[in-house]
C-alpha cells in the first residue's frame, strides 16, 4: 500500500537540513532503486524552486510500504528526522487515483 509521509521543518534548520541532505537523499534512492518511491520532494518556503537562504518548511514523500507501522519507522529513522529538521511527521495511508 502506499503511504505519505509529511514532514515540517523546524523554523530555521535550513544548515542541519543541508548537512543531513546526502544522507536523506541514499534513502530515497533506494526506494527508488526498489521501485516503491511515487514522489518526494520538500516545500519551499517561498514561491520558488530555489528558494535560497529562506529554506523549506517540511517534505512530502509518497512511497509503497508493507504497513503502517511500516512505513512509520522508515519515516522516524529518516537522517532529517535524526538532525532536528523535522518538528513534525505524519504518516498516512495514500490511495493513488491520478495518474492512473
């Protein structure tokens, strides 16, 4: 089943946020490599691709996993999470309609 994951940025974590960014990005290469990512990316902060120094406010990440319980241990072993970017991660159950 596929799950979203949604995460907020504590204000002002753009640095730890960049530290941890390899790290973050290995984990969603292999979930990709698995063929079970959908989508991922973070929101910036601003109405721009390149948000610059204004940073992000959180991330969103769509994905396959085998359950919820799933799917919330890859979110909460997420390098972000362990830096102090996130404040806040939800996890919810996705049903995919577009595209189908």
């Amino acid at each position: 089943m596929l799950y979203a994951i949604i995460a907020a940025d504590h204000p002002g974590s753009l640095e730890a946020r960049l530290q941890a960014r390899p790290a973050h990005l290995e984990r969603l290469h292999a979930l990709q490599d698995a063929g079970r990512l959908i989508l991922a990316g973070p929101h910036p902060a601003i109405d721009s691709p390149d948000p610059g120094p204004a940073g992000f406010t959180g991330s969103l990440i769509v994905a396959e996993f085998p359950d919820l319980q799933a799917a919330e241990a890859w979110a909460g072993a997420d390098p972000y999470a362990a830096a102090g970017v996130y404040a806040q991660v939800q996890v919810k159950p996705f049903k995919q309609v577009f595209p189908a």
